[in-house]
C-alpha cells in the first residue's frame, strides 16, 4: 500500500490594519502568507479560514508557485503581469459562518495542483470580497489558513 503523503499546514496573518481605516471590497488582507507543505508538487484538496476578530466575510486566496509583490495591506488588491504569471490556483472562501468567538469558512472538495519554484513553499494573498472594520479584538494576527493535501514524493 502505499502513502498519501499528506500534509496539514497551517499560516497566520501578519500586518493587519488593527486601528481607525475599514477594510473595502477587494482589499489585500496584511502580508503575503506562505506555506512549507514539505513536497514541491501535488494537490490542496481542502482549505479552512479561521477569523479570531469575527469581523470578515467571503475572502479570495491567490495562490502563487513563489514569494510576489502584494499591495500594501488595506489597499487594493494589485500584482504586477509579471508576478502574475506564477499564480497557481484561487481558493475562494465562502461567507463563514460564525459564533461567539469567531469565525470558521471550510472548503473541502478542492483539487488546486501546485507545483513550487525551487523549493516546498506556497505563497498567497488574502483578498476580502466585503467591507468590514479593522481587526481591533483579534489583532494583526486575527486570521488562520490551514491548507490540507497531498505530496508528490
């Protein structure tokens, strides 16, 4: 029998706006993310979005093959052609649902294939698709992307 490789890897935010300027649709979402998945190619096959600050709606994930220029955060959402053109996939969450706490947006049947630049690492970008405060409660540090799939080994 042989493996799945699987991989569970999980990338906090970093650089969230967490005073006075609301985030607009199509904003970028704090710094560029990244994942070691620990393989150079396969497929995500599911992705959860945790939101601690329990403010945000739907939100898009540009996935990339390697490290690009995002915009600033709290600006919108811009690449260059050139940076363009490492985009591997775009994982869209849906609107999460939410409790007391927090907020929890699951995707489960994906098949988004990447293939790394040179090493075991995917990067993306947050991109909210809804207007919402700043992320006051939870801090710069508010949202988690776990990214699930298996390895090519």
């Amino acid at each position: 029998m042989s493996s799945l490789n699987i991989f569970n890897v999980t990338a906090t935010s970093t650089g969230l706006t967490t005073a006075t300027t609301a985030y607009t649709d199509g904003d970028t979402l704090g710094d560029e993310l990244s994942w070691n998945v620990g393989f150079d190619k396969g497929l995500i096959l599911g992705a959860v979005l945790t939101d601690e600050s329990n403010i945000v709606g739907a939100i898009d994930l540009f996935l990339f093959d390697r490290a690009v220029t995002a915009a600033a955060d709290n600006a919108a959402h811009s690449i260059s052609d050139a940076d363009r053109l490492f985009a591997m996939g775009i994982i869209q969450f849906p609107f999460p649902a939410a409790d007391a706490n927090g907020r929890t947006a699951a995707i489960d049947s994906l098949a988004v294939p990447f293939d790394c630049n040179a090493s075991t690492t995917i990067h993306g970008i947050l991109v909210t698709r809804s207007g919402h405060t700043f992320f006051s409660s939870g801090g710069a540090d508010s949202l988690q992307v776990r990214l699930l799939g298996s390895g090519d080994a």
